[in-house]
C-alpha cells in the first residue's frame, strides 16, 4: 500500500516540477489473485481478524475486496483518489486478463480525452 501511494505521490510531484497538470492522469490498481481471495473470504476467513476498522459481514468477498481497495487509497487527495481505477484479477485466465488489459487502455484514453 506505501509502495502504491509513494508511486502515486512520486507521479504528482514529476507532474508539478514538470509544469503539467496530473488531472490527465490516471491510476490503475491491479489487485491480483480475485479468486483465491474470495475463496478464503467465503470460506469464513473474517477480515475483522485482521483489520479491526472492517465494517463488512464476515464471508462478503465484495465487501472484503472494496475495504482492501479503500485502504490503498485512504490519505490520497480527493481529486487524485477519484482518478483510480481498480481492476480485481485473476491473472492465470488469459480471457479474463485481457478483458482487463483491454478496461485499462480503453480507460485511459476515454479519460484523456474527457480531460483534454
């Protein structure tokens, strides 16, 4: 999650000491691994064991994987947390990733193109 948001905050700060505006770009989380962890949440695994702060049902992998999205993106400044984009994967089903590859370029360029 620092990794994330020192990668985002890095970004910014290249954007400003370059004289660019950052409104054009866009994040993308990749969190990998969709089906294990639903698995293990539907299973009875309760995120509450290891996150006091989740507010979900135990055995809600939606709930579960909006909460771990949130926490990459909690301390982020408002305008900059609304340009990420998550995109929850399995990565060994080639359909499903390049549906996903696919999402991401499209995303990006709509963007742009609504912000240019």
């Amino acid at each position: 999650m620092a990794l994330f948001k020192g990668t985002v905050e890095q970004l910014a700060k290249i954007d400003e000491e370059k004289g660019k505006s950052s409104d054009c770009r866009l994040y993308v989380l990749f969190l990998n691994k969709r089906d294990l962890f639903e698995q293990k949440i539907e299973s009875g695994i309760d995120l509450r064991d290891y996150f006091e702060e989740f507010g979900g049902v135990a055995g809600d992998s939606r709930a579960a994987a909006a909460f771990i999205k949130d926490l990459f993106i909690v301390g982020l400044p408002a305008d900059v947390a609304a340009r990420v984009v998550c995109h929850y994967s399995v990565a060994v089903d080639t359909k499903n990733t390049k549906i996903v590859f696919d999402d991401v370029v499209n995303s990006d360029i709509l963007y742009r193109f609504a912000n240019s």
